[in-house]
C-alpha cells in the first residue's frame, strides 16, 4: 500500500509538471492562457517591481536550495528516497503556479517587431527553444529527472541505478543544451514588454548562478571526469567542434 502511494504521488507530480509546462510556454509567449508576461499594469510600477522580484527570488532559493546534496540527504529523513525527485518536482511546480497566477504586467515596450516575417521567425526561435528545453530531457532520461524512474522502481521494490554518464546530441556542443533551451525561449519574441525583460534577465542571471553551483556538486561527485568534460566543452555558447575521438570518451552532465 505504501508503494502505491509512493508510486501515485510521483505520477501526481509529473502530470502537474506536464500541465505547468505547457502554461509556461502560453505564459511566456501569451497564448491561449489567461495570464501572462506581457500586459496593460495592474499596479503602480514600484509594487510590480517588488511583487514580480519576489516570484522570482522564491521560484529560485526553491530550485537550487532543494537541488543541492546537504539538502537532499536531510530530506530524505523526513521522505522516502524514492519521493525526493517528485517532491522537488512538484514544490518547483507550485513555486511557477504561483508566479503564473500573482505576475504583475508592468506596460511599457523595449522593442516591437512589426515585419510579419520577423515576428514568425522570432516566436519560431522561442519554440525551438522550448523544445531543445524538451529534447534535452530525454536525451540525459525525461523519467529520472522528473521522479517517475524512482517512484516505479520502488513500486517494484527494485534499487533504482545510478545513471550511466553519456554525452548525447548537444551535450557534445555544450555543457548545458537545456538551459540553453529555456534562454532562447525567453528572449526570442517579437515584442519584449518591461516586464518580459525583467523576467529574461533575471532568469538568465538565475541561470549563470544554477550552473557554478550544480557543476560544483558534479566535480565533487564525478572528479577528473567532470573537469575534463568542462575544459573541453563550453558552458553555453557552442565553440569549435572536438575530434569524433575526443567526443565519445567525454562524460557529460546526467
């Protein structure tokens, strides 16, 4: 009985980051959802200010406090092991609803592309970049990171195995394709509002600030492997191709 519960409260928790996935890209690019980034203000610009930052500030001390190793293994006292992806999972989900739901739109425009063909090719690059977001998952395995392996493995009462460290696709070209993915998505629109460009750069400044701490844990935990991996491959921006040979005997991020 304990299994199943652990089992349907990972399934719970991958269909609510399902749902959240998909609103965050209506969100970002103002599709088809009731709220968004962009908009007429609501409020003076001083309160959206405060309120938009704060959204950020606790979507952020959320997702990376929870994403270290100290924290991990005192969570794990108090949950199942099994449970500790989908309960990061779903506590990243609640932090977006409640950032989709109390955004403040702030007026204003930084830039307006009114060329229909600039406008296609923009919104065209920000879903290329959700879905490099997507690809990225499955490539380093879509389940693991999102709790469903774990919480099915304990159904079956089998010890989940550590994954094994590849470098698929765009991991050869850069370290981090997924962030890439999420930057993309982001700052390619046609219309950019006060209050997009602070959820763009912020974001992006979370993300520079994501990747010092999780490729810290990854040199604490795969050594030499890593750092190999980090001198060879850039960060973000792809640079020159490494050698077939090079390529297949670097690890790269699971």
């Amino acid at each position: 009985m304990r299994r199943a519960l652990v089992l349907a409260c990972g399934v719970t928790s991958y269909a609510l980051f399902l749902l959240t996935f998909l609103y965050a890209i209506g969100f970002v690019g103002g599709i088809g959802v009731p709220t968004s980034l962009d908009g007429a203000p609501r409020s003076p610009l001083g309160m959206a200010l405060m309120v938009n930052l704060g959204l950020l500030a606790l979507f952020a001390v959320q997702h990376s406090v929870m994403a270290r190793p100290a924290f991990k293994r005192a969570w794990t006292k108090i949950v199942p092991p099994a449970m500790e992806r989908s309960t990061y999972v779903l506590l990243s989900n609640l932090a977006l609803i409640l950032l989709f739901w109390k955004w403040q739109p702030m007026g204003g425009t930084v830039w307006n592309f009114t060329d229909s063909t600039a406008r296609v090719w923009l919104f065209g690059l920000s879903l290329c970049g959700w879905m490099l977001v997507l690809v990225s998952t499955f490539l380093i395995n879509h389940f693991d990171l999102f709790g469903l392996r774990q919480v099915w493995a304990h159904f079956r009462g089998r010890d989940c195995e550590p994954l094994r460290f590849v470098v698929p696709g765009p991991y050869r070209m850069v370290r981090h394709p997924l962030y890439v993915g999420f930057i993309l998505a982001f700052w390619a629109t046609p219309t950019m509002s006060a209050a997009h460009l602070l959820f763009a750069v912020m974001t992006t400044a979370y993300i520079l600030v994501a990747i010092q701490l999780e490729e810290r844990d990854l040199v604490a935990e795969h050594g030499a492997s890593y750092k190999d991996y980090r001198r060879r491959v850039p960060m973000l921006i792809p640079g020159r191709m490494r050698r077939q040979a090079e390529a297949q005997t670097v690890p790269a991020q699971a």
